[in-house]
C-alpha cells in the first residue's frame, strides 16, 4: 500500500485510482479532483471514507453519493448513529484494513496539520 500523509497545502496530483480517507473540512481540496475524475468518466475503482465528529459535520454528501455511489462512505466518530458507520473515537486498522480491497493502490490521508 502507497499510504500518501498530507497536510493542507502540499502540492499533490490524483493520477491512478485511490483510496481517500479524509476528514472534516479537509475534503474540500479533492472535491474538484473527484469531480473532475467523475466528468472524465474515470472515477470507478476509487473509494472515499468521510470522517466527520457528527452527522451535522458532513459536507458535500449529495454530490460525493451522485459520483461515488457505494464506494463513498460516512463515519462518524463522537455520536451513535444508525444512518451511518459510528466508530467511538477514530478510524482504526482495523477498519481500514475490511475497507482497503487492495493493498497495492494509493492511499490518500489528508490532515489538517501535522502530527
């Protein structure tokens, strides 16, 4: 696995099929990169987990379902939830790794400032 650690800012470029795990407001930057996959008709094979600490946190859900369909996923971290994936605290291995089908592509993480 490619495992791809950015902070907001870094300059990056979507050009093989991938698999994101982002957070919060840290979507925002690879919405035009997912749209522009969708619109090239090239978007198939790639996965994105959408963490947010409630339901309310979730952007963008309408557009990233049009284009995604079941490979966009909603976890939600801080309150139980029956709409959506509830993981007390955080995304752990061992959920990426039932997510992760193969293990050779790239996978994106995106934070909001290092760790």
């Amino acid at each position: 696995m490619n495992l791809l650690w950015m902070t907001l800012g870094a300059p990056y470029s979507i050009k093989a099929l991938a698999f994101f795990w982002l957070g919060g407001a840290g979507v925002t930057p690879f919405a035009a990169d997912l749209r522009d996959l969708y619109e090239r008709d090239e978007i198939d094979g790639n996965k994105l987990i959408f963490s947010n600490k409630t339901e309310k946190d979730i952007i963008l859900e309408d557009e990233f379902r049009q284009m995604l369909g079941d490979s966009f996923i909603n976890v939600i971290t801080d309150e139980p939830t029956e709409k959506y994936t509830y993981l007390d605290g955080f995304i752990d291995k061992a959920y990426l790794e039932k997510q992760i089908n193969d293990f050779d592509q790239t996978v994106l993480h995106l934070r909001s400032h290092a760790i």
